[in-house]
C-alpha cells in the first residue's frame, strides 16, 4: 500500500467505494487522514462501515471541512451533467480528484525521480501496460502494475528509486488527475469512444493529451501517430518542448518506430536500425499489436533496457486473457479467444490477423453492427452467431458469408471446431471475437471468454498453447 501523507490531519470525502475507492480509504488513513466515505450501495457502506471508516450521506453533511473529493473514475465529472458531488464540492470550492492524483503527490513528495510509465489510447492500453510492465521485470527492474489494468495505485508498493510503476490510465482517471507527470507518457490511439462521458471527440481526445503534455522534464512521450488527433498530439507536445518518439506501423517515418514486415525499425534522420523481431510471436500477431508492442519497446528503451532484453522479453511475454489469447490446437486448428472484441472496431483487429478464420460472433450489439467489417469477409470460411444481434448479423453477412445461428456459445464451439478440421485449410482458427457486447448472455466478457476457453479445452484432442 501506498500511505497518502499529504492530506495528513486533513478531512477528506470519498465518494465510490468499489476496488480503488476502498484503497484510497486505506492509503489515506494510513497516511494520516480522516476519511468520511460515501456510495450510492448501501452494501459499499456497510463494507466501509465494518473496515472502520466513518460513513455519510454527502447530500447531509457540511462540505466546509473538507480538505478533498476522492472520486471513483466512473462517476461523471463533466457530461452528461456533473454527478452530485462533484457540484457540491465545487460550490464548497473543494478541489475533486482521483486516486492516481494521490499517488503523483506522494511520489512529488517522497521520491520524483521513480520511474514512472503511464498508458493511455482507445485501445491497446492493457495489452501495451502488461508487456512493457514484462519487459521491465525481464530487465531487473521492480515492477508495479495498476491502475485501469485491474490493481488499484494505491494499492501497489510506494515509488522508489529503481522502482517502476507501469499505469494504464483511462480518460476518466486523466480527468482527475490534474498533476499527472510520468518520465514516461504513451498515447496510443484517438478513436470515437467515450463520448457520453466527454461530450465531444474532441474533449474526449483533449482529456487524453494531458496525458503526454505532462511528461515530465527530461522524459518522453511516445505517440502512435496513425490517427489524425495523435499526430496534431504530437506536433503540440513537441513544440511545448517535450522529446517526442513517434510510432507509426502504416507510413514511413523519418525519425521514430516503424514496421518492415514483422520487423520494428529505429529510424533516425532517416537511418534504419532494426531493433526486434516479432515473427513467431503468438501473443502479439497483428498490426494492432505491433504499434503495441513498439510503443512498449520505445519505453523500455527510455529506460536504459538493452535491445537483447528487450527480444528475449517480447519473445517470452504470455499475452493478456480474453485479448487474442491462443487457448489450445487440435491438430491443425488454433483456438484464439478475443472476447474482449466488444466492437467492430476491435475485431477488425482480430479479423486482419488471420487469413482462415471460422469466427464466433455476436451478443449484445453495438451501434452500426458489423457493417464496417466488410473487406474482412473474404477472410471468413464460416460465421457462427450467438445472443441478440445473431438475426441482424446474419442479415449483414448473407450472401458474402456463409453462417450459421448457433444461438449460444456451447452450440458454435463444437460447430466452429468441427468444420475447421474438416476444411482444407492449412491452419484454421477458431476465433471468437463477438464485436458486441457480452450482457445479453453473460454479465461480462470475462466471463464469456472464460466459458469459450472451457469448452475448448473440454474438447478430446485439444492440446493447450
């Protein structure tokens, strides 16, 4: 744990008692603090309540004595309209921050030179975090892994020195986190995604700049430049007088990381460096995860990792569950589970990855279906739909692909895996990549990644990856 010292002898309110509201609870009483705690489950303060903490109904109390609002990340900040503390705690004037927040502090306080890897991007970020958090370990460093990955900040060991603490953060924890300073800031991607919580795409991606604008002094910000909001990130961050590594994996760059088929090129005043090689890698197949793990490799190499470490730590990195995760083969069949494709936008990732698939799909639909899917049709032997959008997709996919409604995932398993080994394909792969939602069926997709991965494994013949 992580004591907060610098709200010690202070009141402070936190509001959003799940994981990382329970840890600030933690880190700031240890830290010296009085802590009053609020949620809207009676169930949260009841827990808070038998952990010792003073519980209250905020709406009911005098906000003049507080020194803070620690806000749970999920609780609206701006839009649609502020959550109820917030406009409580502004009317006080009473500052509202996060737990990430807390931890700049005390790192500022305690130890400013830490290393400090913070992740940000639409999608990649828990994949980049959990590989260069590998990479640092494989390096010698002691690593601290948290934040939106699963492991709240505070939670973790304190900053110190040769201690490096690997963050993902989301927009809503950039939001609440006014001092943000990493030695070491990435930006992924800008995609549409958040929109109800920003506003705009444009708040939204503004939200998600802070994250490198606030590098700090001699450190650096590494930016995938493939979109347009990143490369306008880029050119501002720089100008401001930050070191810029740019990341491209689809145009040339004159100086930055590129990609030359599997290979990750340093290109400096137009000199080309190869560095790794990814070819082989199960757990990092795709164009989507080469600008992931080249912007993990650029961090690493921020701080003083070794190209030679770095191949060993890319060879060796197991992959994330649910995220293009190889479950087993029987025979000549690859199972890849990519529950974690909620959107087409995700399992367009996943699609360009393999040329035979026989693709589960299907649950809970978004906005727009699988209609921007289209150019990946080709690569589809067999589709096997599952949940609600099951009929609307069959629609979109009829007479380009052949399918078939499965209906649940313990129909399309068997079904997928059955016509795979009877096709002519040299390597088919079982994919599952819903783009959609899991709450028609299963209440995440976790859970629906979990129960995939059972019934390959349950299979006779099925050997792990």
């Amino acid at each position: 744990m992580i004591p907060v010292s610098s709200f010690a002898g202070k009141t402070v309110a936190v509001f959003g008692l799940g994981g990382s509201g329970l840890a600030s609870c933690h880190a700031l009483r240890s830290g010296g603090a009085e802590v009053i705690a609020c949620d809207d489950s009676i169930d949260k303060m009841v827990e808070a309540t038998r952990a010792g903490y003073i519980t209250a109904d905020l709406r009911t109390v005098s906000w003049g004595s507080f020194a803070a609002l620690v806000l749970t990340p999920g609780v609206p900040l701006t839009h649609p309209v502020p959550h109820w503390t917030v406009q409580a705690a502004r009317e006080a004037g009473v500052e509202v921050i996060g737990d990430i927040e807390l931890f700049c502090r005390e790192r500022a306080l305690h130890a400013p030179d830490a290393p400090f890897i913070a992740i940000t991007g639409t999608n990649g970020k828990s994949t980049t975090t959990a590989l260069i958090a590998h990479l640092m370990r494989e390096a010698g460093f002691d690593t601290q892994m948290g934040g939106n990955i699963g492991t709240a900040i505070l939670s973790l060991e304190p900053p110190a020195k040769g201690r490096v603490h690997v963050i993902e953060m989301s927009s809503y924890q950039i939001d609440l986190t006014p001092s943000l300073d990493p030695n070491v800031g990435i930006l992924l991607n800008v995609t549409p995604d958040h929109i109800d919580r920003h506003g705009t795409l444009e708040h939204y991606a503004a939200v998600k700049e802070r994250l490198v604008a606030g590098v700090q002094k001699k450190g650096t910000a590494i930016i995938g430049v493939d979109d347009e909001w990143c490369r306008a990130v880029a050119d501002r961050v720089e100008q401001a007088g930050t070191h810029v590594v740019r990341v491209s994996v689809e145009h040339p760059l004159k100086d930055g990381l590129t990609i030359d088929g599997s290979t990750i090129i340093r290109n400096a005043e137009g000199v080309r460096q190869p560095l790794v090689d990814l070819a082989g890698i199960g757990s990092l197949r795709g164009l989507h995860n080469a600008q992931n793990a080249a912007c993990a490799a650029a961090a690493a190499l921020a701080l003083g990792v070794g190209i030679e470490v770095l191949q060993k730590g890319l060879r060796s990195f197991p992959g994330l569950a649910h995220r293009m995760e190889q479950v087993g083969r029987q025979g000549a069949t690859l199972f890849v589970n990519d529950s974690k494709g909620t959107n087409a936008d995700a399992t367009a990732k996943a699609l360009s990855s393999f040329p035979d698939i026989f693709w589960i799909a299907g649950g809970k639909a978004k906005e727009g279906g699988i209609e921007s899917l289209t150019e990946f049709f080709p690569r589809i032997r067999k589709a096997y739909l599952i949940g609600e959008a099951a009929a609307e997709f069959a629609r979109t996919l009829d007479g380009k692909v052949e399918y078939e409604i499965s209906a649940t995932l313990d129909v399309a398993v068997p079904a997928a895996a059955r016509d795979a080994a009877a096709s002519d394909v040299t390597e088919p792969v079982v994919l599952l990549s819903p783009a959609c939602a899991s709450f028609d069926q299963f209440r995440n997709f976790e859970i629906r990644g979990d129960r995939f991965r059972a019934l390959v494994l349950a299979m006779d013949g099925v050997k792990p990856v």
